[in-house]
C-alpha cells in the first residue's frame, strides 16, 4: 500500500472517530453514561488507544505527523467530555420553572426590645455623639432628693400622698426619714452633680412613678429622660439647638421647635418645648388640638436653688435642662393612642415594634 | 380659667386689627398657656329676636299655641307650647338652621321647618335651657319660654347682639400659672397684653372712705394668718337680681349669677383676683374677729358641710363662734338671705399656706382658696375695695356706709434686686438695651434703674409675694417680654476630655441586645408593685419585702423584691395568646434591709438591686429541650456580651423552682442568680394553665464586663480534626458533666482527643429501663500530622473502653 494511502485512511479513521464520539458524548444522559463513553473512547481499550496502537504500522517519517494527529483527536475529545460534564451539573442543578417565589420567607428569630427602650438607645446614640454621659441611679429616694433639694415648697401639692408613692412605715417625718418610688429623675441629677465635678453633661433615663388614676393618657409608671448640661455662661438658646437636633434625630427629618414661657420649680427661667405636629405639618389637626404644636417636654436653665444643693456657687455656673416623657415620644413616632400598654407585657403589642 | 376678652378691654385699649389667634398665640409664647379661644356668638347663629304679634289655639292640640312672629321684616307662624306667651312679648326663636337642645337634654339637634300635629312651623320659640341660656334667664316653670321683651333689640336682631354674647372667652391652662398669683383675674392679664403690646394699662382709683366716726370695728387676733382686713358695713342694700350686664360677664366666665350682693363679690374676683365675702349684718352678733379654732370647735359651711375645726384653722368669728372659714368659704348663719338689708364687706389678705391646709383639710377648695393659696399681696385689697364700693353704689344709689374699718398689719414689700448687664448678655447670649429693658419691665410694674454694669429692679407687690425673688427671674421676665423666638440659637461649644467609657451602661444594653436579638426573647416592663396572691406564691412570704403606704390598689401593696412575680403574671397573660415564647425584663428590685448612705450622708436608702429575669414559656412535653433552651441563652451571655463567665452549682433551691430542674448561677465564685423550672405547683398557684415555664433571675450588678473585648485569637488548625459520634448506653443517674470530663479529662494537649460535646440523649424502646443512651460527638486529631483513620478508629475505642471502665457505659446494640 503506497504511504499516502495509509496515511488518508489513519486521518480517515481519526476524523470517524471524532464523529462518532461528538455523536455519543452529545446523547449522554447523564454523569455514569459519560463515563463510559469517556472509557470507550479513551480508556485503555478504548478507541483512541486502538489508533496510536496503529501508529508503529505507519512508515517511520509520518508517525510523528500522524503522532500528533492523534493527539489533537484526544484533547479535543477530552474536552467534548469536559464540556458535556459541566453541561450535565448544570442541568442537574437546574430549579423547577414551577418554583414558586411567592411562598413567604422564613422569620428569624422573633424578640425585641421594648419600643420604650429603642426610644431611650436612640437618644443614647444621640446624646452621646454629642459628649453626655449617662447616668442611672436608684428607684427609690428620700423626700429630700425628690423635692427638698430641688426647690420645691414645704407645701406643693407633688409632696402630698396623692401624688407620690410613699413607703409604708417611711410615709412620716421629714426630708431624709421619708422614702419614695421616685415621682421624677431630677433629685438624681442633683445626687450625679454632687458626686462629679463640673461642667456636666448628661442624659439620666428611667422609669419614674405617680399616684394617679390611669387611662389611656396617664399611667402610673413611666420614662423619662432627662438631660442635663451645666458649664460656665452656657445660654438658654444653645439649649434649644441641642433640642432641635435631638428630635430631628430621633424623628428622621428637620423637625421646628418652639420654646415658651413655662413654669417648674426646679428651673428659672422656666420653658415648655413644643415641637411642630408631625401628622399636620403644622397646619392643626386634632392630634395637635388644632394648634400646629405639641408640648413635648419641660425644660429650662437649673434654678439656682438647686445648683446649690449640688455644691456649685449659680454666679458661677449656669446650664440647660430638659425632661423628655418617652412614653409620650413613642406614642407620637408610632401613633400609639392607650399609654398603657407599655406596661401591659402584651405581646401582641410589643411584638408590632421587632 | 376662662376670661373674656370685653372685660379685659376694660382695663386696655387692644387694637382692633388684632385677631384672637394672634393674641392666644402672644400669650401663650410671652406668658400662659391659651387652651382655646371661642367667639361665644358662634353658639347662636341662627337664634334671633322675635316678637309675637297675635296668638291663635292649635286647632289640634290644647296645649300649643300658633304665634304669627315678627322675625325682623317677616312674620312666620310658629307653633309653640310656652305657658308664658303673650301678644307683643319678644321670645328667642330658633330659625331653620340652628343648634339647640331639646328641653335642654340629649345631644344638640338642627332646627328644621316641621309640620306640628298638622300645622307647620317655622323654627321655635325656645326655652333657655334649650339655648344654653338657662343659669341668665332661669324659668320657673318648665314649660316657660324666655321672655326677652326687657331688651331694646328690635325683631330680627340675632340673640347674641340682642344679648351681648358677641365676645371672645379665652380658656388659660390653670397648671401654667400656678406660680402667678397676680394673673387670676382679668386685670392681671390685661396687664400682660399691655406689656405685650405696648399700650396704657387703665388704673383702679383707690377708694376713700366717707363714713365718719362709728362704732364699727374689726379685730385680728392672729395677725400672721390674716395680715390685712377691711370691714365694711353697709345699709340699704337688699336682694335682687344684679344688673344683666354683670350677670352676663360673671356667666361668661363660667360661674352662675346668684344675687346683687353675691354677684358683686363673684365680679370683683374675677376682675382682681381677690376674693371678698359679703356677710349678712343682722347675723353677726358683736364685732368680727380672725383667729385661729378652737380645737374641735363646729362651723357649718354654706354648703352645708359641718366642720369640726382644727387648731390651726384660720377663721372669722363674731361674738358667738365661727362665722366662716377664713379665705376659702362663709358659713351658713351669716350668708346673704332674701331679706337681707345690712351687710359687712370683708376684703382681707389671708397667708397662703393655711388656708391651702384647711382647704385641702376639709377637701373643700374653692375659687377663693385657690387664689388665696397662690399667695395674694395685701395692697390687692385696695384694688378690690375701690372696685366693690364703686358697684354697691351702683348698684344701690339709696346705699350708706355705716361703718368702715381697716386693720392693717404688715404688707407686702417690694423685693428689691441688683442684676449685672453683663451677667444678663452672658445667659441670653444676647444684648438687649437699657431703654428696651426699662420700658418692657415698667410696663409690668418694675422700677429700674441703671448705674453702669447694674440694674436695681424694684419689684411690684403682686410680683412680691415669692413669685420673683432672684434674680433669674428678672432673667426670665427680660426674656419673655423680648420674646423667646426672637434669640438667635447659638451653637453648643465643649471640650472634650477623652471618650466616654461606660462599662456597666454598655454591658446593660449588650446584654438586652443580645437576648432580644440574638436570643429571640421579648423585652417586657411591668409595674414596680407586684399582685399580692402571686407574690406570695412566687416568694413565699413577704419578709424583708418593702411595701406602699398608699397602693395602687389594697392587692398591689408589696413592691418587688424579684421581678419574677412581675414575670410570672406576664406568661400567664400570654399564654392566651401564645404556646411558647420568651421575655425578659430589666429593672430595678428593693429590700429592707441593708439600709446604707450611698451618696449623701444624711440619708440611709434600702437595699437596690439591678436584675435581669426572664421567661421561657414552651410545652410541658419538652422540658429537657425547654431547659437547654433557657441555659444556651444563660450560658452563652457572658460570652457575646464581654464579661466573666458564670458557672451553674446546685446550692440553694429557689422556693418557686421545681426540685430537680434548678441552678444557681455564680461568678467568679459568687451566687448572682438562679435558673430554674417553675414547679408545678408553683404555676398552677400564679395561675399558668398548660405551659412549662424556665425562668432565670441574675443581679446585673454583679456582673463583671471585661474593660475591651477579651477574644483570644487562634491559628487556624494546620491538620484536620476529625468529627466521630459514638453512642453509649449509661445509667439514667449518670450526669453529662460526669462523661463530659471522663472523656476529656485534663485537658492535655497530646491526647488526641481534643474536645466531646453532647449530641443526644435518648430514652425510649430500645433503651432498657433505668438507662438512657446518650451520644458523645469526639473531635479527634493531632496538631502534627494528619491522623489515618486506623488511629481514629484507636482513639474512639480507647475513649469507649474507658467510659465503660469507669462509668459501666454499654455499647448499644
């Protein structure tokens, strides 16, 4: 047989086998198929080796060109497998079209804090980007840190047993022999102001207590948060900056406050801070009985009388306090309309607030 | 407090351009709160004069009448059953439109033209009840129209011109001026609009006494209580209604015309905020006398109210006993009586505080008391007289004054008061001139005067009596006159000393992160007073538990000394609603004991803890799986939240707990709480239906936060460590921490065995009884090389061996 003709039907061959091979590996169903495939054409009795075992038959000056006409076939065969194999993984992989993306996801784990809470570490954040301590002291206190020292009269009618929850067998005698659940934060600031050195500046959370009757206005239990700066020279219009940044902290968005002539024994000058309504824009609507404004806390410069009860001589230092009610801010930023609730320990309630 | 705004003019000429907004608005900013402002003609659109021409019977009905009605250029028929009609009597009709009352019950109705027993009628003749107009035009009789024919409106003319309701009642919030003693009345605050605005305030001319030597005289025993009295006495005076013009001021305001004489006293207070009482003179034996009672002494009140009297009881007597109680209200033998000719004025200054006592004492305060109680000057009383004597001679010109005495003992001084400019600019962050200054405050009756950096204020007698006494509230006054919107805002200057680190704060709020976040559980708060039944079932006693002098309510008397009273009500209010859930609360517990001065010597406080309690609600199927609930989030707190960690012992059972499933919790050696399955008989007491309750309580003030994260690092394993779960029966008694350390042993860093972890335990068909299969996951490797599985296999089998060596383990077949 004359060399060239040996060498066609070799290429022949190889060009067949390519053939029958792109056939097969095309066809395979799945992985253990294309396995077999992959041995009958490129295992040690395979298809392939049948050929380069033809190759010493070959005149000795064309085996190295048919050498790599074999080897050409393999990778390409090779890689026909590969690329099936991957395209068999994928379609394995493949999602039914009937999947159904509507079904609901899965809840992580339910739990959350108290909306009183969020409040308070809201204002946390707040005030302490702003430099404030915070400070938190005891529930209980003596009648001369919750009224004496800040200024109240002997005969304010906050001292009577119809305001203040008096211990029993603690309700008589005077200033350090009577104790109370504390009917507000203030004597604590004054204890914080005996215990630091000044300037201060600090936020005081807790839950405070009043006899009263309830209803969906008034409860008996609730948070306040004051806050408190004393320096040298610090003026009352500064203080209304640090509110103004505060709520429109606290709300999301510029929010107008308007400061009023108010009157509280522990401060002088006095103010009631109002803020715009939030659901008219300021326009009036009922929330805001009409006015455009509602009365978000009490605030003012320190009464002299209680600076001196904490130590500091009021020529000297001065500052700005405000009391903000929380229970008030909550109902407010979610619309809640019955106070109390927070105290419910309803979780059908607290749970709207994760 | 309401006020009208026609009164006020009286006293100041307010612009007409100035609308009733803008005035709340100014008054609310520069003074006291305005609640609202109502033009009371709002009230009576609609509701006009009318005068009847002829009457005709209903032709159906016995007891209604047809009455052809001039309503102002128009006559209509109107049907109406008045008994009190006549021809050309002016009557209050009701047109088409109008907002009244039926019989002055029920919810207001709109006036429609209607059809009555067949004949049709335009609107109605009205009641004053049915206007609102009953306490200024009360009826004898039920069935009696009002009879407006003493008025000069002719026809047609709206009822409230007819009637002079055409005015602006403003509603002060009382809380926003507790303080100001000088502003209960209309004069006070007509001196803060001409402030306000800047315009004349009219005076009240003094009154001069005429009566000439007389045998009247007026004692004061207690000189303290009652520092100023004037007695007048008057004849010819009689009872009869006062003139409409003061009836409809006093109404407006909201108190009811009584009489001439009482109406006098009414309008006087409303005007100057200071109370005077008119006694009857023929009922006064002897001369007046203001002393204290006589301890037990009687007075019965014109309310009827019979008082036996304290010591310290301010009253007036005459020569018999008690006439009145001084400053908050008369008796019944002296009031004004339909025959009174004579009476005594009394306007006097009584001392706060006593008079807020007895008031308060007798539960009876009154318009009086309150003013009296808010501290009045004593030179009000001239205001007062002036103003009472011009209206007794108005309104009885035949009137003598038979006796008059003024007992004067101390008066009111005016609080002087230096104020530096400089210190002034500094706290307004702002300059205000002199001339500024010195005009706003004269305006309100301060004096002023300017020597280089000072100002000496004099401070007017109704500014004097506590009101303003420092001088940051001359501070304030400068403030609010200038206008609290008008300062600029300054910005909030610091320096900062290094950043705030607060351990415990942070721990706190990591620690509630964590277990709302992390652990799913929902935080709670609850009152600090716990339900008597419950406590007692949860505590079992109430030793050394702090109590309330005045309850909430007679069964919330204790206040906590654990929140797990709290707790437990709150699972049993949930468990309506839910089969497994977790809560938790943060707050504050109190003992009575351990009494100590924590800040300020002088005071000793009780014993105040800072505690964390929690709740894990599930089914009583589970009470393992609700258990390592409970201790997974108790066990990995200190971890996530950077503190020492706690260790679990059995020491001490809780009362409540169940009397196997407790811990007690411990750091660093201390017991700081427990964790516990609520018992049984526990739940069923506090009234938990079906649910298992865990619950843990730990004092979180003794938690220990690490001062920065703690987390060591690692270097990652070089060589694989290999997971092998084997599975052993034990004895039902042998504990977890028993395998636990039996497998693990010291921890040796040869052994190839490097940790175990509890997989499962298992009681059931396959397991005889009195054992329980557990599953002990082994991480097996070597920190040099890789391990061939023959050496695996080795090391489990020598862990097998072992624990059936020393704990008679069984492998399970």
């Amino acid at each position: 047989m004359p060399l060239c003709g040996i060498n066609r039907i070799m290429k022949e061959k190889i060009q067949a086998l390519i053939a029958e091979a792109e056939d097969k590996i095309s066809s395979a169903l799945n992985d253990t198929e294309l396995q077999q495939i992959k041995g009958y054409l490129l295992g040690k009795q395979g298809k392939l080796t049948d050929l380069l075992k033809e190759l010493p038959k070959i005149d000795v000056s064309l085996r190295p060109e048919m050498g790599k006409a074999v080897n050409i076939a393999k990778d390409r065969l090779t890689a026909l497998i590969e690329e099936k194999r991957t395209a068999l993984q994928l379609k394995a992989a493949e999602v039914s079209p009937d999947f159904d993306v509507t079904v609901p996801g899965f809840t992580p784990a339910e739990g959350g804090l108290h909306p009183i809470t969020q409040m308070c570490y809201d204002l946390n954040d707040a005030f302490r980007s702003m430099g404030f301590e915070i400070f938190q002291e005891d529930d209980i206190t003596t009648e001369l840190y919750g009224f004496d020292k800040l200024n109240f009269p002997p005969n304010h009618p906050a001292r009577e047993s119809m305001d203040t929850y008096w211990l029993e067998g603690h309700d008589k005698g005077e200033a350090c022999d009577k104790l109370c659940l504390r009917p507000h934060l203030t004597g604590g600031s004054v204890r914080y102001m005996q215990t630091h050195k000044p300037p201060y500046r600090f936020v005081y959370p807790g839950p405070v207590y009043r006899n009263e009757t309830t209803d969906a206005r008034h409860e008996r239990a609730f948070y306040q948060y004051e806050a408190l700066i004393v320096d040298k020279d610090f003026t009352f219009t500064a203080g209304k900056v640090m509110i103004k940044s505060i709520l429109s902290k606290v709300f999301g968005r510029d929010v107008p406050v308007r400061m009023r002539a108010g009157f509280f024994p522990f401060v002088e000058p006095g103010f009631e801070i109002d803020m715009g309504c939030l659901v008219c824009g300021g326009k009036g609507c009922s929330v805001c009985k009409h006015v455009g404004w509602i009365e978000v806390m009490p605030g003012g410069t320190p009464h002299p009388n209680v600076l001196k009860a904490a130590g500091l001589d009021p020529d000297e230092y001065t500052g700005f306090y405000v009391n903000i009610g929380l229970d008030r801010l909550v109902m407010m930023r979610y619309g809640v309309d019955d106070v109390r609730l927070f105290h419910s320990a309803d979780l059908r309630f607290l749970e709207q607030f994760h | 407090m309401k006020l009208s705004l026609s009164w006020i003019k009286d006293y100041v000429d307010l612009p007409s351009t100035l609308d009733t907004k803008q005035l709340s608005y100014d008054l609310t900013m520069r003074t006291v709160e305005v609640e609202g402002a109502e033009n009371l003609a709002d009230r009576f659109e609609n509701i006009i004069v009318g005068k009847i021409l002829s009457i005709a019977q209903h032709p159906n009905a016995d007891k209604l009448r047809i009455c052809t009605t001039d309503i102002g250029g128009e006559t209509k028929e109107i049907v109406c059953g008045g008994i009190n009609l006549y021809e050309g009597m002016k009557v209050c009709v009701s047109k088409p439109g109008a907002i009244v009352k039926w019989h002055g019950e029920g919810e207001p109705v709109v006036i429609k033209n209607a059809k009555l027993r067949g004949v049709e009628s335009y609107g109605m003749i009205c009641a004053s009840v049915e206007v609102g107009l009953v306490d200024l035009f009360p009826a004898k009789e039920e069935a009696e129209v009002m009879d407006l024919s003493a008025f000069d409106a002719p026809a047609g003319t709206p009822i409230a011109d007819a009637l002079d309701l055409n005015d602006i009642i403003l509603e002060i919030d009382n809380k926003s001026m507790t303080n100001r003693p000088d502003l209960w009345g209309h004069y006070g605050i007509a001196r803060e609009l001409a402030a306000i605005y800047g315009l004349p305030l009219k005076k009240i001319e003094n009154y001069v006494p005429t009566c000439a030597e007389n045998d009247f005289t007026v004692e004061i025993t207690d000189t303290k209580g009652c520092p100023r009295y004037i007695g007048v006495r008057m004849d010819g005076v009689s009872v009869k209604p006062a003139p409409y013009a003061m009836q409809n001021r006093i109404w407006k305001v909201g108190m009811r015309p009584i009489n001439a004489l009482v109406d006098i006293t009414n309008y006087v207070m409303l005007a100057t905020g200071q109370p005077t009482h008119a006694f009857d003179c023929d009922n006064i034996s002897g001369h007046i006398n203001v002393r204290r009672a006589a301890e037990g002494e009687k007075l019965e009140l014109l309310n009827g109210k019979n008082l036996s009297l304290k010591s310290d009881d301010l009253v007036i007597t005459d020569a018999e006993g008690p006439v009145a109680l001084a400053g908050v209200m008369g008796g019944a033998k002296d009031s004004i009586l339909p025959k009174t000719e004579k009476v005594i004025l009394e306007v006097a200054n009584f001392e706060s505080r006593g008079i807020r006592k007895t008031a308060l004492r007798y539960d009876n305060r009154t318009e009086a008391s309150s003013r009296y109680e808010k501290a009045v000057d004593t030179q009000r009383v001239d205001q007062a007289l002036a103003l009472s004597m011009k209206l007794f001679s108005e309104l009885y010109p035949e009137m003598k004054v038979t006796g008059f005495c003024d007992r004067k003992y101390s008066e009111t001084q005016r609080c002087e008061l230096d104020v530096s400019l400089d210190w002034l600019e500094r706290r307004l962050g702002k300059r205000i001139s002199n001339e500024d200054i010195k005009r706003q405050m004269t305006s309100l009756g301060f004096d002023t005067e300017f020597t280089g950096d000072n100002m000496h204020v004099v401070v007017p007698t109704w500014r004097s009596t506590g009101d303003v006494s420092i001088k940051a509230d001359i501070m304030e006054e400068v403030a609010r006159l200038y206008g609290y919107e008008n300062f600029e805002p300054t910005s909030i200057t610091t320096t900062f000393e290094g950043a705030i680190n607060q351990l415990d704060k942070d721990l706190v709020r990591r620690i509630k992160e964590y277990l709302s976040i992390r652990c799913g559980m929902q935080e709670v708060f609850t009152y600090p007073w716990m339900e008597t039944p419950t406590a007692e079932a949860v505590l079992g006693g109430f030793d050394g538990v702090l109590a309330l002098a005045t309850p909430p309510s007679p069964e919330e008397k204790y206040i906590r000394s654990s929140l797990l009273p709290n707790i437990c009500d709150a699972v049993v209010k949930n468990e309506r609603y839910y089969t497994d859930f977790a809560i938790y609360e943060e707050a504050q517990v109190f003992a009575d004991r351990n009494y100590v001065s924590k800040y300020d010597a002088s005071e000793l406080l009780p014993e105040q803890r800072r505690c964390i309690a929690g709740a894990f609600a599930g089914s009583s199927n589970d009470i393992t799986g609700l258990f390592r609930k409970a201790k997974g989030v108790i066990e990995n707190m200190s971890r996530y939240t950077h503190m020492t960690g706690f260790e679990f012992r059995k020491e001490e059972k809780p009362v409540w707990a169940d009397d196997t499933v407790w811990l007690n919790v411990f750091v660093d050696g201390k017991k700081i709480g427990d964790m516990a399955l609520l018992a049984r008989k526990t739940a069923m007491a506090v009234g938990v239906r079906n649910l298992a309750v865990m619950l843990f309580e730990l004092d979180t003030d003794e938690m220990n936060p690490f001062t920065s994260r703690t987390n060591g690092f690692e270097h990652l394993k070089e060589y694989p460590v290999v997971e092998y779960d084997v599975s052993l029966l034990f004895d039902s008694a042998v504990k977890w921490e028993t395998i636990y350390t039996t497998v693990v042993g010291k921890k040796n860093p040869d052994s190839l065995v490097k940790e175990a972890a509890f997989v499962d335990e298992y009681h059931g068909k396959q397991v005889p009884a009195g054992k329980k299969s557990v599953t002990v996951k082994l991480y097996i490797g070597a920190d040099d090389r890789t391990l061939k599985s023959e050496e695996i296999e080795k090391c489990a089998d020598s862990v097998i061996r072992k624990l059936e060596k020393v704990l008679g383990a069984e492998m399970r077949r």
